[in-house]
C-alpha cells in the first residue's frame, strides 16, 4: 500500500493516537500472523478469538502500531477506538481517496465474483487492475482489499456483498465507485431483505456514493433491475439478450465443457468471442464486462482477448472428471438463481443427468416454498436423478417427485452416494458454503 503516517491514520479513524504520528505504514492487516515490517495489526474481536491478544507477537514480527480497543500491555505505538472494525472503515474511506484511478463496484445476487473477475480480465488487457481477492465482499474484506491497492494500479474492481440493509450503503462509502455495476436481483437474504423488492431497494444503495459524473450498469434481463430509470440524474447502461439493449448478445451457442460462444454488440462492433465457462448466464456476464470495458476505451480486441483469457476461482463451476462421471463442482453458494442456472446448464448435457441439491441458507419464511420450487424446476428440465441433502432439501426432492433421493446429511450422503452414481453421470453440486458440500466433491475425488 501507500506508506501514510500514524497521524493520517488516527485522523482518519478518530482513534486516540499513543506514540509518533510521523511514523509511516505500510500495510495494514488484521491476521496477526500476516504482520511485517511496518505493519499496522488491527485487533479485532471475534467469535473465536480476541485479536488484542495476538499484539505482542505482532510486536515481534515487526508490526510499528497497533489499531485496538484498549491498550495494549506491551511498549509500543497505539491507536485506541471504540470499535476495531468501524475505524478500518474509516481509514479505508480515507486511503480509498489518496487514489484518482477509475473504481468499479460489482454487487448482484448471482454472478457478481465471475463478473468481477471477466471485468478484471478485459481491463487487464489495458490496465494494470487491483481487484478483490476471493470474495473479500463484506465490510471487513472490502477496506482488506482497498489496503492492497498500489502507486502502481490503473483501476480497481471491488466486489460488494451484502445480507441486510444499510450494508451496501456503508460499503459505497468506502469505495467510491466511479461505475457501478448489478449483475441481478434474486432470492437471496430473504430473511433481513424480506422480498426481492427489498433485494432491489438493498442492492441500488450502491448508487448513494457514486461519483458525480459516475455510471451505472445493469442487466435488462432481469425484471427488477430494468425498472431502474435513474439517479440524480445518471441515466442507467443496460446490457442483456433483447435486441434494443444498448450492449446485447446474440449466435449464443453452449459448448458445454468447451463454454459458450457468441457474438456481442454495441453500436458497430460485433465481437464473436468463446467464453471459456459453461453456462448460458456467462453471456450476461461477458456483455456487462464489455460494457465497463467500452467505458474505460478498451478496443474490441482487447475485450475480446480478456473475455477469452478469463479464467473463474473457487468452486464455481469447475469440472472434474472421476470414475468416468463428469462432477460440475458447483458448491461455493446457492440461492434459487444461481440453482437455477446450473441446473439449465446440466440439462444440456448428455447420459444421466443428477442434480446433488443442498440447502440454500438465508431465504426466510419463503425457504420451504422456494425449495419445492427448485426440485420442479429440475423435474421439468429433465434431470433424471435428483439428490437432496439436508432440512430444508426434504422440500426440494419434495417438489422433484418420484426418483428423488434424500440424505439428512453430508455425511449420509457420502456413504450412500456410490450406490446412486454411475459412470457416464454428469453430476451437479451445488449448496450453500454452510453444508459444506467441498466433503461431497472430496469423496467423489477418492472414489
């Protein structure tokens, strides 16, 4: 990061500054095993450990300060604040500022960390790009990501996720965005958000810190988000499939293991590009990196040269081949969308086709129903095996039908799973990151 004094930083913060407030910073971090020279360690209190406690040791490893909520025991330069979590937004608000690159924000209930990375990939073929890591989204691993940025970067893409209300807006705040972009409202964090309604209201706080002159991007195909006209004055840039779509696709051709190829417009370009990720919904996600892209005067080679080098993390859609089965490991997440959507992309494959379902956490009182809602999704698609996993997943093989199977849990799943599946599967799985389905896609390796 760029070196700031301990002054900066209790300024900043509003913390009570114990030492020399000339001396310089260079990284902040809150894991104390991260610490070096001329580190700020920021102690936080967690569920599992109090970070207060880890300070000598930071000491020792170099650390210069310390960001805490009482005094530390040991000689040493500190900065006392009421609470740890709420000074590192301050101070990420302000080292945001230090920066006049262009900043894009990424929210949405589906897709935002592939659409983040597509973003990244097409700037990068111009730009030298800061982007969240993971899915450092909320509001601990957003200032994390801001602290990483560099003299040396030419743009940021920062992904923002939220489960209540008022997040998106404290999140805005810090990053400043100069475009910000929403990939779709879904069923997602139904139990704070209440309805997608709320999902829109939630999502669109975004806007509240959006630069002056900034703009705005958003997915036509989604039914909220077209309903947006403008804000103060910025009038929304919309992509999608449908033909008076500012930035649209067409030729679109699923090629399974191999992505998805089509051809992308907006005014007299037309840029055919294979995207190297399976899934229909993966266009969307490319048109809407076109978009930033054309924003920040990328040609058309340089976006389609970044649409083809992207390359997804974690668990999101990443396909193993083991005992003869293709298993499209899906489990990062899971809410009705983005279930939805992978379940359409396992309907175009060929052989049996299974769907290993698990709970989709956070849907409030509409859960049982949005459940049941998915098991006739997969019936109707033509998934020949359905396997639910879970609680709540009983609603799921509930609405599939006949040909479900259901397991209380992991555990039961993996004893029971080889006697379901058979060579030539194409299998999908998919849960929300609380099941721990990663045990499932392990057992199915070892077999």
């Amino acid at each position: 990061m760029k070196p700031i004094t301990l002054r900066e930083i209790a300024d900043a913060c509003g913390g009570t500054l114990f030492g020399d407030p000339e001396i310089t910073v260079t990284s902040i971090v809150t894991d104390s095993r991260k610490a070096t020279e001329g580190s700020l360690f920021a102690a936080i209190r967690g569920a599992r450990a109090d970070g207060h406690r880890f300070i000598p040791m930071t000491a020792e490893q170099g650390a210069v300060c310390t960001l805490c909520e009482e005094a530390p025991e040991i000689d040493m330069p500190y900065i006392l604040t009421q609470s740890t979590l709420v000074a590192l937004k301050g101070i990420a608000e302000y080292y945001r500022s230090l920066f006049t690159i262009p900043f894009i924000g990424v929210t949405g209930s589906v897709g935002k960390t592939s659409t983040k990375e597509l973003i990244s990939s097409v700037l990068s073929q111009k730009y030298n790009v800061h982007k969240t890591a993971g899915n450092f989204n909320n509001e601990l691993g957003v200032p994390l990501t801001l602290f990483g940025l560099e003299e040396s970067h030419e743009a940021a893409v920062i992904e923002m996720g939220i489960s209540g209300f008022g997040e998106m807006t404290r999140l805005s705040k810090m990053v400043r965005p100069d475009i910000s972009v929403i990939t779709n409202i879904g069923c997602c964090h139904l139990e704070n958000l209440g309805d997608r309604d709320g999902v829109l209201q939630a999502k669109t706080e975004m806007f509240t810190y959006l630069q002056p002159n900034g703009r705005i991007i958003l997915c036509h195909d989604d039914d909220k988000l077209r309903t947006v006209t403008d804000h103060r004055g910025i009038r929304p840039i919309f992509y999608g499939t449908g033909a008076a779509v500012e930035y649209r696709a067409d030729n679109i051709e699923e090629l399974l293991l191999d992505g998805v190829r089509c051809t992308l417009h907006h005014g007299d370009s037309a840029i055919d590009v294979t995207i190297p990720a399976m899934g229909r919904h993966n266009v969307l996600n490319a048109l809407c990196a076109m978009a930033v892209g054309k924003q920040l005067g990328l040609t058309d080679d340089e976006i389609k040269r970044g649409i083809e080098s992207f390359r997804n993390v974690g668990s999101r859609n990443n396909i193993i081949r083991t005992r003869g089965m293709i298993v499209i490991d899906d489990c990062y997440n899971a809410n009705p969308t983005s279930t939805k959507a992978g379940i359409d992309t396992l309907s175009n494959f060929g052989g049996r086709r299974v769907a290993l379902l698990g709970d989709m956490k956070e849907l409030g009182a509409n859960g049982p129903a949005l459940h049941r809602e998915v098991g006739a999704y997969a019936a109707d698609k033509g998934i020949d095996l359905l396997i639910a996993v879970g609680e709540l997943s009983r609603e799921t093989a509930e609405g599939f039908g006949s040909g479900a199977v259901h397991f209380d849990a992991v555990e039961d799943c993996i004893a029971g799973i080889a006697d379901l599946l058979k060579e030539g599967d194409a299998v999908l799985v998919k849960a929300s990151h609380s099941m721990h389905f990663e045990k499932i896609v392990d057992a199915l390796k070892e077999e």
